[in-house]
DNA sequence: ACAATAGTGTCTTTAAGACATTATTCA
DNA sequence: TGAATAATGTCTTAAAGACACTATTGT
C-alpha cells in the first residue's frame, strides 16, 4: 500500500448480502424487485453503497439488512469481494459480498417486490449476483458438513428432527438419523432444555437451543457431496 | 445495490498481498519497508492502489506482486477485504486483501527494503497489516489440512520429505511418516516422474511433482491442531 | 558391515454408515 | 391396542495414529 503517481480508485462501492433461510424444507434466498436504473425490475441481493459514515463494510450491511430487508438476528459473515469494470454499467465497481443466515421468522412480510426464491429456481439477476449468490449457497453447503451454521436457519430453539432437518437442506442430501444424533451428541453444542417438550401426532420430542454462537469442528456432519 | 440519495463511496480502495512461502523449515512472510508516509519505515505487505485500468481486483493484485515485489509462478486466492474509517489515516479506506503462496526460488533477492519475516517473529507492521497477515496463516493453516496448498509451498518437482515438511510447516506439527505417505497415495495427487531420483546422504528417494492445480479433498492429512 | 535415509506392513483406535430395535405419546 | 413419531443399540466398514520393520544407497 503505497502512494502511486496516478490513482484512479474506483467510482462505486457497494455491499450485497445473500440472505438465505428455509422454507419447507428448503434453502431460499431473500431477493427484492429493483425499483431503478441500472436493471431496474430486475431481482436483486439487498445492498447498498458503503457510506463514510459507516465504521466499517460489516456495519454497511448491517444497515442495508436493517433498512431495505427488514431483517434482523440474522448471523453474517463477509463471502468475497467482486470487482471488475463490466459488472456495473455505471462503471469501475466493487463490492463486498456478505452471507446472512436468518430464522425464516425474523424475515419481513413478503411483497410485490420482497420475495425468497428457492436458491434451485432463481429468476434472472441484476449485476453479477446470481454469481454472488451461487457462493453464498456454496459457503452454506461446504460450512454445513463442519459447524452449526444451518442451526442459524432455525429460531433459537428447536427439536433434533428439526436440526436435521436444517442441515440435510444446507448440504442438499438425506442425513441417517442415529449417525446425526450421535455426532451431535457427541459435539456437545446443544443446550436440552430439560422439562420442554414439543407435542406433535407421535412422542413429544425434547428442544434444544444452541450452546454458543457458531461452532466449526473437525467431524463432519452427514458426509460429503 | 440501488442508486443512493446521497453518495460517498470510499476514496482509497487498494489491493495487498499475503505472500507466504518456505524457508528452513518455516513459514516466511514477504514484507517490504515503505519509502512514504503514511508508516514511512514500517515494514508492510505488498500492494497498491487498484486503477480503473485493472480488470479485476485479481489483476490488480498480479500487477503488483510483479512490479513490487518481483514474485512470480504464485498461487493466489482472496482472503477478506478490510475497511473502514481508521485503517489509514488519509481516511475510509478499504483493502481487498489476498494470500499468494509462492517457491522460496520464485522470490527475489532480499534487500535492505525487501525481506522475509518468520511468521511467528514479526516486526510492527503498518496499517492493520498485522491483522491481515494473520488471517494470511491461518488460511494457509486451515487449507493445509484437507488439500494441496501447502505444496505450492515448494518448487514444481520435490520428494515426499520435503512435501511432508511442506505440510509440517504449514499445520505446525510433525505428522506420521507413514500415515502421511498412506493417504497421499490414496488420494492421487501426485504424479511420479519415473525414473528421476534425488540423491543425497542416503538412499536416494523418489521425485514427484502435483498432477493437477491445487486440489480439495475430504480426507484430513495430519490432524487438527 | 554399518550408518543414513527412504519406504512399507500391520495392529489398534476412532468414527462414520446402515439398519434394527425400543420408547413414549395420542386417538 | 395400534399408529405415529422420538430416540437408542449394535454391527460393519473406512480411515487415522503409532510403531516396528524392510529397502537401498554411500563410506
């Protein structure tokens, strides 16, 4: 980082979050309508330009989630950053990708220009962002095989059917129940919440919450692809 | 990504590097000490300002490494980007940060301004280098367990002591001779160049060079930390 | 022959996959 | 009592760790 005789920085940068949650068993992707040029009607990831104001690109996001997504108690981390001179028509841009995992509950009222879309089934996207959303499903999927990242897509408390159920849709096939129970047993990252019980058509089922904030681990989680 | 009221985008976006490679053993960093405010004397990691003429941050990036730092034949992946309003004092700046694993042979000659740092004993480094370059090692650290990284830490052609000590320096710890042998093979990464031999104090041993570009695998080589 | 380094065999332990079995509730 | 779902037991297989052993060179 030194100074250079000619500095032409770029004009425009942005954040954009690939918000992903589960519905029915499914990963979707929170993408809204586009209301102006460039690619205007277009569906889009939340974003926005980084603002001096803001203290750091992870605040940006945070505020973009906040006021254009309506999102909250979501857990984000940065993707990737994407840059080039094609990817905006308004010239030299770049942006910094985030991936927000988030409880299908903490998400705003769907609407004519708010919608999840199933992350197999995408309609076109504005700029790159069927790029960028492309790796926010494949951070999902290879995190899931090794921490507690798809319990984020769960509200805080769940049962350990739900949890697998959770973590065979981030890592896109069947999990064998007695081998997750024991690995998650095993992991010791749940808290039982002894004396609760979720009542269904069969044998009520114990609910747990998560012990700590997002875990990795070397044991992996429903084996690979 | 949609058109804001009101505008302003950072002024400093700059590209740096985290250029790592094997020396006796150890794990080096490449540094260089600025010639200029701000941190003038400081050593810091290789980079620059990204020029609307970049087609990419990655071209940046090469652009760079070649014209400061003299390395060449690197492997290079992005790590994180950096921001913010205190990271450098002329203002919001904003660093797309990168870790490039070269052959100790591909670096140039080091110089009063020029040198390789053991990462275990570094010197102050400007701006949020340290942080950055940490985040250099540990990548390097995690990917080395379950891939081919840590080979591009050597020249093309080598022997399994010297790949197995590639992976030592890059986990940190000593690995089972035989264990590492056994999954090495198993996993057929490496192509033998039948016939060519490294003759030394002892029986001589076989040379190998890696069949494909840095690959992933499931199996771990040489356990968690 | 022996020192030095390269390379292999094999036993034990750990953990994953498959699948059968038991447990607890409600109608 | 039986349907439904939750939870566990156990056998097999794969792979990692430890460590002893064999192989091939130079002096």
């Amino acid at each position: 980082m030194t100074n250079d005789a000619h500095i032409h920085s770029p004009a425009i940068a942005t954040v954009d979050a690939v918000v992903l949650t589960m519905e029915n068993g499914q990963i979707k992707a929170l993408l809204h309508k586009r209301p102006e040029e460039p690619f205007r009607e277009f569906w889009a990831l939340p974003g926005g330009f980084i603002r001096t104001e803001d203290a750091s690109a992870e605040a940006a996001v945070a505020r973009v989630l906040r006021d254009k997504a309506g999102a909250s108690g979501f857990w984000v981390e940065q993707l990737a950053t994407f840059s080039g001179p094609d990817r905006d028509p308004r010239g030299w841009s770049l942006s910094i990708a985030y991936i927000a995992v988030v409880p299908l509950e903490n998400l705003p009222e769907i609407s004519e220009t708010v919608q999840l879309f199933d992350v197999e089934e995408l309609p076109a996207l504005a700029f790159d962002h069927a790029r960028i959303l492309a790796e926010g499903v494949r951070r999902l999927r290879g995190k899931g095989a090794y921490s507690t990242l798809p319990a984020k897509l769960l509200p805080p408390v769940f049962t350990l059917k739900e949890l697998q159920g959770a973590y065979e849709a981030a890592l896109g096939h069947p999990i064998e129940q007695a081998t997750f129970r024991r690995k998650i047993s095993d992991l010791r990252v749940l808290d039982e919440l002894r004396g609760e019980l979720r009542r269904g058509e069969g044998r009520p089922s114990q609910l747990y919450t998560l012990s700590a904030d997002a875990q990795t681990f070397d044991r992996s989680l429903g084996g690979s692809v």
